[in-house]
C-alpha cells in the first residue's frame, strides 16, 4: 500500500493532531465553550483527529519503496488486531457495568492511533535494521 499524501503532510498531520487536542482546551479555558456549542466543537476536534492521522499514515516518506509500503499495510494489520481486542474488551466492561453506550465512544480514533504508532514503530525498525545491516540467521537480510 502506498502513500498517496506527499511528505509534507506527515509534519502537517503531526501539527493538526497537536492542534485538535489543544485548541478545545484552551477554548474551554477562556470559555468559549458551553452547553450549546459542545456538540460542534466535539464534532470538529474528532473531525481534525480524523483528517491529521489519516494525512500521518497517508503521507509518502522519503524512501518510499515496497518495504516501506509492506511496513504500512503491516502495521494496518496489526492496528486491526489489537483494535478488535480492545473492543471486545470495552464490550465486555461495558456490558459489566451495564452501560453499552460507553462502547461505542471514539474506538474508530482509537483504531487509527494504534494504526500509525504501529506504522512509526515498524518505519523506525525498519530504519534502524538497514542502517546497521542487520541480518537474520541463515544468511538473509532483514525485509
């Protein structure tokens, strides 16, 4: 899977995210929010958590080669996994505590976050294993 996004947009994501996560408490703190407008402003921070992680995992590096494209499609595959155990987990406690609107809170975001960390932590091994040459046993290198 390749990246569609050119490479500044992983640095522009990276900002939007920080933004999104800020800009609502700071809003808060001078109170520029109430009853009325928390639905919007809750709507459009997970909104920009949206748009600034899908132009992370999105956005070409500059390597972009098939490893780097299997790296990404990897980590979707995992995000996936781990995502499908936290919501089973949350639907559990849920339906513990008897309250099933708790379940279906923000895991689509939390999908995307484990997506791009996982994404992150794959790039840098990835990074880390041809810088050093590392090779595997039997004489092969590293994908």
């Amino acid at each position: 899977m390749k990246g569609i996004l050119p490479p500044p947009c992983r640095w522009a994501g990276y900002a939007l995210l920080l933004l999104s996560v800020f800009v609502p408490m700071l809003m808060y703190m001078f109170g520029m929010i109430d009853d009325g407008n928390l639905l919007y402003v809750k709507l459009g921070m997970k909104s920009a958590i949206w748009i600034a992680l899908f132009m992370i995992f999105l956005a070409r590096t500059k390597d972009e080669c098939e490893a780097v494209a299997s790296i990404r499609a990897r980590s979707m595959k995992y995000a996936l996994y781990i995502w499908g155990v936290c919501y089973l987990v949350l639907l559990a406690l849920a339906a513990a505590e008897h309250d099933l609107s708790r379940a279906d809170n923000s895991i689509g975001i939390v999908y995307m976050v484990i997506n791009v960390l996982c994404m992150e932590f794959l790039h840098q091994k990835y990074r880390m294993e041809k810088m050093f040459g590392r090779r595997r046993p039997g004489g092969r290198e590293t994908k």
